[in-house]
C-alpha cells in the first residue's frame, strides 16, 4: 500500500507542514492558497489538487470548484431568476406533463374530438406517432382509451369548442383507434373494451414502475407521488443530471434499470425545448458560474438550484408578464433584444408588485433610440436595476472589434470584474463571442479550436435541454473543463446521432428553393440608364407578369453592376419525431450546391429569418430591412436577422395563408418587390431553382 501523500501550506507568510491530505482537508483552506507536494519544490493552487478539496455535502448541490479569494460579494439571499430566450423545460417538468396528460380530458363534440389547450401539444404528439419508447406505448394507449370513452361523457349541454381547446386531426385519431382495434359497437361493448385496455396497460406499468394498481385514479396518483419523491432532502431541484441519477436509484428495486423511463422524459422534454443559441446559453451559465461562487463565498455553502436560483425561459415578441409568478425573486435579463419584448413595463411593474425586480438587463443588439428612453425612465423610476446596452441604435453599425455578445457583457460585469473568472469561463465567453458574431472563419474546420463552438450549437440544434447545458456548462472552471466538455458531458455521442439523423432530412429542403438576385445601381461602371430604356422597362414591367426589369437587366449586363443573390428556402413539413432543421443546418446544405450571398429561411408563411452568408457582401443591412419586409418591431444584426412578413401592411394574407409548392416563386417575388422598393435595388431576376438542374457546384 503507498504512502499517503503529504503537503507543504504556504500560509500567512509561512510555510506549514509537511501535512497529510486529510489534515489539510480539515482546514478548509481557501481553494487560491498554495500548497507543495513533499518531495517537490512545484507550489500549485490547492483547487488544483483533487485530494485537498472538501468533500461535497450529498445533500446539497454539487459546490463551486473555484471562489477568488478576492472577489466582490454583494448578493442578497433572494432567489435569482436567470432568463435564457426560447423555450425550455426540465426533466422535472416533463415529469408533470406527463401526469397532466394521464389527468387531461378528451371531449367528443359534432362528431370531432377536443383536448384542452395546455396539453394539446403533448397529446397530439402522443396519439399522432409510432412509438418505441415502452412508457411513451403505454400513454398512448391510455389516450386512445379516452378517446373512445369521451362520446361516454358528452360535455354539458351548454358547452361549445372556444380557443382554449383543439381540435385533434379527424384522419389521426381514426388510424389509432384502428391500430389498437377499438370496437365501433354499443357502449358496453366500448366499456368492457377500455377495461380491458386499461388493466394490460396497469400490470405493465406496474411491473416497471414497482407498484401495483387497479383503478385510474391509484396509478396516476402513484406517478405524482413518485414525481413528488424525485427532490432534493434540503429543498428545490435537482440539478438535471442529478435528477437522472435519482431515478436511477429510484429504480434499482425494480426490473427496470431507469434509462427507458428517463429517456422518455427526455423525450417530452425536447417537445418543449425550441429557440435560444450559444450566447443566451453561455450567458446564463457565466451568470450560474457567479451565483454559485458568490453565494458559497458569502455563505457558507452552495446555492440550491430551484431554491437559490433558476433559469426560466421568454421566447421573443412573447409577454414577459409570466415573470410575475417569480414572487420576491431578483430578475437578471441577458441577451435579449429590446426591440423583442413586447411590454417590458407593464412586466416590470407586475414584477414589483409581486416583491421582484429586473436586477440587470443586458443585451448588444441593435436598438431604436425610443427603447433607451423607455429603459432611463424605468430605472429613473425605480422598476428595474441597471441596464448595460452595447449595441448601435439600430440602423447605424459597428466596427468588428467593437462588437460584443451578451456573454461578453455579462463575463465583464460578474465574473472579471469582481474576481469570479476562471480560464474556462473565459473561453466560454470566447466561443460565444465567434458563433454569435458569425467571426468563425471555416465553420466546417473541425480542427480549429473555434468549432467546439459549432459542436455546441449543433448540440442546441438536437434539442438537447437548453437548462442541462447552462447547468453543465456553469461549473467550467479551468480551461481542459471547456475544451473536454462535449467528451465528460456525454454530448458528444448526442450531437454525432443528431448529425446522421439530421442528414436523412435535410433532402426535403429542395421542395421549395428560390434565387432572388439583384443589383446595386451605384455600383455600375459610371455608364447612365438610356432614358427611353427606363421609360420602356416601365411599360414592360407593368404588363408583365414576371416583373421582368429592363433597367436592372442593363445595370447588370451592359453597367457592370455586380449581380448579388439571395437563396430563399421554405422549412419543410416534419414529423414530431424528426429532428428540426434549423437555419445553420438549412444553410450548411444547400451550400454543397449552390452560390448564394444571403440565405432567407421562411418558417411557414408567418417568420422570416435571414442571414449574411457571404461575408464580403455588404449590399443589404438586415437590421434595416426587416421593418421593410416585416413590421417596425422586426430586426436585429446587419448579418443576421428576423421578421415577420404579415406585419407588414402590404402582406397579401389569402393569397399566402399557407406557403406550399404552388405558391412559393410567388412569395419569393413578393419578397423581391419589398427589397426593391424599400432598399432602391433593382430585381434582376426571381426564379425557383432545382438541385438537379440548377446546382452551381453539381454533386
């Protein structure tokens, strides 16, 4: 057996020892106090040596690897609340949408069914979909079982289908009963059926779940009251990969081992996970790496999540009033464009009522000068704390190496500037700062360090919980934690099954691609527009029903205009289970065969997302030319920006109430008439292009 290993403490001006490990221990010495092992003469921090830090309380949360011994402590016990734009859940969460749905009523009305609104997506996703999952078979069978009772129990007489309920698709709910073989014969028949049903689906349930029960309201209360033991002894939340390690345990009495189960939570969970990317992300985490620092620094011990801070979630142009739930919370605000929050007073005031308050607000996109003026007077009015604002007002822009992310701004004010920053932390901040700023040069280059930043944004694209990645990624602290995380994290294998899943979809891009290009009329070689030309074009553009353009066509064939071009690109429709194609992964594809300068993504008839892909292009602003397209509220960066079309007052609603095959040349070339008459371009053409036909760099 070897010896134990002892110490050298340099400490106040002294050197003691040497010591065992466990006597150092003992002391509970600041993580930034030198130490040297006996034998050697290489003193090192003791947060560096494993063996020297105390050992965590099981019944806390897990501690901070690191506090700077002179940091800046001026937090109050008050819970923080941490905002990251999107949507999110935990698993703790997914947990209770799947009791609700086992509690959810169907009701059959005119010969359709009805499920309420809260649980409509969880309940379509369920009955509308296959599935291997042997919890998720077993909800979907309890669904159909309702199905076929709800004509059981009609609604009261008076009740009639208002907005809070949905209709479900007439053509699903027909295939599933038939797949399970529902009885179309007399009412008993349809009872004596459910029972039967329910009574495989309870000897099932309750041999993996360890518990036996005959009648509905015994197995869902079972559930809850097994969703009620997955918390922490002192209160809160578990961390979401503790929470995994609790159901782990939780079943090592039962024939299960746990990973069917926590694989259909997070299954539910990614349903409700949309939106965000690297910098609110990052940003949140720099904010859960100080709580966790500054709070155990002050006292004593490390903060709880779901006690001493959380991380909730606001999707853009989405109400912020929902915030008033956080009851005597203090309120941190990153990388949210102001121009994105629909009433940020009306929130901030409901905040105050309810013993809350917006404690920081921080963003760097570009802003209207009226979103400023609204932010002093909240502040000069006591409604919110400070408000760090790095961006241009909008339409104006900024040089490249005075551009900030929101992890930026949140790195400098909580972390650098009051002694809480860690190598780690600061590469976090790093490869928010490239993705966000589109400053990654090859972001198909996987050697170079800068593409960890595109594995991580890919991870978000898989739709792994944005809440587990803030949590993992707040407790980085040296710099091999944040080049290592895709590895110690698992995520690695998470991203590399996203990748071969994503490739089987991306085909379904090519249904409806458009190429607008256009040109610049400063741009010519100095040579004028003949004027019977101009006066001719107009004739043939008004009788034209492809809007051919006389004048652009001689600015760009005989004026040496260069021809910009714009590749257009209609999301497909998916199924649930497929994995989303977001912007990045449309834009990684349709670049293996075509030449574009800015690729516009429209989701549907209702959002439309651009970005600058040629970095060299400078011709359009997106920033400005969303208002242009959209409606006053639409921007965001000169490269990358978002919109939407039926803000405008121009928006032709019937004749786009659906984008589809059919109609898409007609929207790109509504789009092309908005840049044209809004920026002063000229359409040189609007065209649809077809991989096989049209493809710049043939496969």
């Amino acid at each position: 057996m070897s010896e134990p290993h002892q110490y050298y403490i340099y400490l106040n001006n002294e050197i003691v020892g040497p010591l065992p490990a466990e006597a150092v221990r003992a002391r509970k010495l600041d993580p930034n106090t030198y130490v040297c092992p006996a034998g050697t003469e290489e003193w090192v921090l003791l947060a560096d040596i494993g063996e020297l830090l105390p050992e965590p309380d099981a019944t806390s949360s897990l501690p901070s690897p690191l506090v700077g011994s002179g940091a800046e402590i001026d937090i109050t016990e008050k819970k923080k609340i941490f905002i990251i734009h999107g949507r999110g859940n935990t698993m703790h969460q997914a947990f209770g949408k799947l009791t609700s749905l086992l509690r959810c009523k169907l009701r059959y009305y005119q010969m359709n069914y009805y499920v309420d609104s809260e649980n409509s997506e969880f309940t379509r996703y369920i009955l509308y979909d296959a599935h291997s999952n042997p919890f998720l078979a077993l909800i979907d069978k309890i669904l159909a079982g309702k199905l076929v009772l709800s004509p059981l129990y009609p609604p009261p007489p008076d009740w009639v289908p208002d907005k809070s309920w949905t209709k479900l698709s007439e053509f699903k709910v027909s295939d599933k009963l038939g797949l399970y073989g529902a009885p179309m014969g007399t009412l008993e028949q349809k009872k004596v059926w459910v029972d039967r049903l329910y009574a495989q689906v309870y000897e099932e349930m309750g041999r993996r779940l360890n518990f036996s029960a005959t009648l509905y309201p015994a197995f869902v209360d079972h559930l809850e009251r097994f969703r009620d033991s997955l918390r922490p002894p002192d209160g809160g939340l578990y961390l979401e990969r503790e929470y995994k390690d609790a159901l782990r345990k939780a079943f090592s009495h039962s024939p299960e081992d746990g990973e069917a189960f926590i694989e259909c939570l997070l299954e539910l969970q990614r349903l409700g996970d949309a939106g965000g990317d690297l910098d609110t992300i990052a940003s949140n985490a720099l904010y859960g790496a100080w709580i966790l620092q500054a709070w155990e620094a002050k006292y004593g011990s490390p903060p709880r999540y779901g006690r001493d801070f959380e991380f909730d979630f606001v999707n853009y142009h989405q109400s912020f009033l929902h915030l008033a739930r956080h009851r005597n919370c203090e309120v941190y605000l990153p990388d949210f464009p102001m121009d994105a929050i629909p009433d940020l007073e009306e929130a901030a005031r409901a905040l105050v009522e309810n013993g809350s308050f917006f404690v920081r607000i921080d963003d760097h996109h570009p802003m209207a000068p009226e979103k400023y003026e609204l932010l002093e007077n909240l502040k000069r009015n006591g409604l919110i704390g400070d408000y760090v604002m790095s961006g241009p007002l909008k339409g104006e822009e900024q040089p490249p190496e005075e551009r900030t992310c929101g992890a930026d701004l949140i790195h400098a004010e909580m972390l650098k500037k009051r002694g809480f920053d860690s190598p780690g932390l600061e590469e976090l901040r790093r490869l928010a700062h490239q993705q966000d700023l589109h400053f990654i040069e090859d972001p198909d280059d996987r050697t170079h360090p800068d593409y960890l930043a595109i594995d991580l944004s890919k991870l978000i694209g898989s739709k792994h919980s944005r809440i587990d990645m803030a949590q993992q990624l707040m407790f980085v602290r040296s710099y091999e934690d944040m080049r290592n995380i895709m590895e110690t994290t698992g995520w690695r294998a998470v991203v590399d099954r996203y990748e071969a899943d994503l490739e089987k979809v991306l085909p379904k891009l090519e249904a409806c691609i458009a190429a607008i290009e256009f040109v610049d009329p400063t741009e010519t070689n100095g040579a004028a527009v003949p004027a019977a030309l101009k006066g001719f074009g107009r004739i043939i553009k008004a009788l034209s029903t492809r809007n051919i353009d006389l004048e652009a066509l001689w600015l760009r064939y005989k004026g040496g205009a260069k021809p910009h071009r714009i590749l257009l690109t209609l999301a497909p429709f998916q199924s649930r289970k497929e994995h989303r194609i977001n912007v990045a992964s449309a834009i990684n594809y349709m670049k293996r065969f075509f030449r574009f300068d800015y690729f516009f993504y429209a989701w549907g008839a209702n959002l439309l997302t651009t970005r600058r892909f040629n970095d060299t292009d400078q011709s359009l602003d997106l920033s400005t030319l969303m208002p242009i397209l959209g409606g006053p509220g639409d921007g965001g960066h000169s490269s990358a920006a978002t919109c939407k079309p039926p803000s405008n007052p121009r928006w032709p609603a019937e004749k786009f109430a659906r984008l589809k095959k059919d109609n898409f040349l007609d929207y790109a070339r509504y789009i092309a008439d908005r840049i044209a008459e809004g920026t002063g371009k000229k359409i040189v053409s609007v065209r649809l292009l077809n991989r096989s036909t049209d493809a710049d760099f043939p496969a």
